[in-house]
C-alpha cells in the first residue's frame, strides 16, 4: 500500500493531484534494459509511485559501466542487473510491484512480454530489440518510449499506441553502428536522457496536454543544444523489414547467416545457408521461398535484405542472433 504523502510535492501538481497519482499506482510498466538509460528510467518511476515494474535485462554488472548506472555499486560487480537493480529499487520505494526477468527480449518472447502492460520503455541499446518492441506494441496499441544513446548526444521519442511507430520515423538503419563500448559515453549524458524516457512515461500515463507518444526529443550536450518535434501523422514505411525468430523456422524458409566462420563457427540454425555480406549481390538464392538474413545485431542483415530487395527479392526478414 503507497502512502501518499511521500508524493505529497508531485501531487501538488495540478497535472498530477490524487487522481493522477492513483493512474501511476495502477500503472503497469516494462522496462526493456537496466542499464545506463534503464537505471534511471526505473529509479524515477519508482519513486514516482508507479504501481508496478517489469524489468528485463540478461546482463551482469560490470565495472566499466558503473559511471552511467546509478543503480549499482562496486560490490555488485558480476551480479545479474535486475537483482540488483530489484534490491535497490525496494529500499527506495517499498510498496512497489517487482517483476524482475534476467532474460533477452526478442521477437520470440515479445508477445508475452507486452500482453500484460500499460507501456513499454525501450532502454535496451540494441536496434534489433527496438524495431522488434516497435512492431509488436504498434500491433498492440500500446505506448512505446525508446530511447538511444551515445557519446555526448541522444534522443528519445514517444511510438505507437495511436502515434506512428518508431520505423515511421527511423525506417533505416545506419551504415555503421557504434556502442558506448566502442565509442564512448558520457554518463550525465545517459542520466538527462534516461530522466527524460521516465518524464514521459509519467506524461503518457497522466494524459497530459503534451502527449508523449507522436514526440521526439533531442539533446547534443557536446554543443549544448537541445531540439524537438512532433511526428504525428507521418507515413509507415512500406518495406518494412520484420526481425523475426529462427527458434522453428517454417518448412520453406530458408535461413542465411551472413557471418563468418571464424565469427560463428556453428551457423544460427542447423541447415541454415552461410553467405557472406559481400557476396549478397550476386548469390543465386531461391525466389520462391521466404528468406531470413541472420548476423550478430541485424546490422548486417539489414543492410543484406536492402540488397536483395533491389534485385527483386520480396519476401525477407532479419534475425540478431543476440535478440531470442
């Protein structure tokens, strides 16, 4: 049971008051990611008095994460995120409904996973686990608010439930993708924006005048510049390419993994055909039947399908072998 006055300042708020604190404490959110954007996603929803969380997240703790995720210690080193993050986050609001996944979300499982929630947060940090959560909450009619991060700048937006979807706004992937791995991160940075996916959360659940979904948000804090717009009514792309899971793959599909053998040395499914990406442009593969580019992170089979659609090929999907 919440006691109220711990929110005694927000409900003071006339977007707020007794009624929209009551809309947070029925409230059921999942937060896809508990690290460096889902850290204070979950610490601000917390205590905002959300009534209830999932979490998701297979990852452990690791030391050189611990600038941009609050949420841990270097005690916790090696410990599964969402335990820790499920101890952290019961000292700070008591009251809370926990529900903590140490699992990948993907296109197996995203069904599931979304069937039981208000509103879905987007913290993962992967492309794949983005168009994937994009696709199945614009089916389903629910809110999604996605976030990305890196360096010194970002962006989050508000998707679905009625707004365009994420694939709207960003229907290609980029021709190289970095990570805070490999490039870097500020970690006030990924605080301002984590902050910012949990405000909206908060505006998308109380109704408020600015409505979250159908916004983008921008920040470049290396230049200290902010920018934002409004997507509403912004066309879905018609070539659209769904990443989909290759756990039973039909009878007549074939599955192609675009990476080599010195990468994967088995390939993703057994009977599954090994091309490499810069062999795309001239394999002779099956028209007749659906195809599944399959890589790491969907990168590369993005890139393979956008190939293969200029030589014709209709019927293509992706599969990152990191997302279920």
């Amino acid at each position: 049971m919440q006691d109220l006055s711990a929110f005694a300042r927000q409900i003071a708020l006339p977007e707020v008051g007794d009624a929209g604190q009551r809309r947070l404490a029925q409230a059921h959110v999942l937060v896809v990611g508990a690290g460096g954007l889902g850290c204070p996603v979950l610490m601000y929803l917390a205590t905002a008095g959300i009534g209830t969380l999932t979490v998701m997240d297979p990852d452990r703790v690791e030391a050189t994460n611990l600038h941009r995720q609050p949420l841990y210690s270097p005690c916790e080193v090696g410990a599964l995120k969402v335990e820790a993050a499920a101890s952290a986050l019961r000292r700070l609001a008591p009251a809370l409904r926990l529900h903590a996944l140490p699992a990948a979300l993907g296109a197996s499982n995203v069904a599931q996973r979304i069937a039981d929630v208000d509103l879905v947060v987007d913290a993962a940090d992967s492309f794949a686990v983005s168009y994937i959560l994009s696709d199945a909450c614009f089916q389903a009619g629910k809110v999604l608010i996605s976030a990305s991060v890196l360096g010194t700048a970002g962006y989050v937006g508000g998707y679905c439930g009625g707004a365009p979807s994420l694939r709207a706004v960003f229907p290609d992937l980029p021709e190289r993708a970095a990570t805070c791995a490999s490039a870097g991160v500020m970690g006030p940075v990924v605080g301002m924006i984590g902050a910012a996916q949990a405000q909206l959360v908060l505006q998308q659940i109380l109704a408020t005048t600015a409505p979250a979904a159908g916004q983008l948000l921008s920040f470049d804090m290396g230049q200290l510049k902010t920018a934002g717009f409004r997507f509403d009514g912004t066309p879905e792309p018609a070539d659209a390419l769904p990443f989909v899971s290759v756990s039973h793959p039909a009878q007549d599909q074939l599955v192609v993994d675009l990476r080599p053998e010195r990468e994967a040395p088995e390939t993703v499914v057994q009977g599954a055909q090994r091309i490499l990406p810069e062999e795309i442009a001239t394999a002779e593969l099956p028209r007749g039947r659906p195809l599944i580019l399959a890589c790491a992170s969907g990168l590369r089979a993005w890139q393979a399908a956008r190939v293969l659609q200029t030589r014709g090929y209709v019927d293509l999907s992706l599969h990152a072998v990191t997302a279920p």
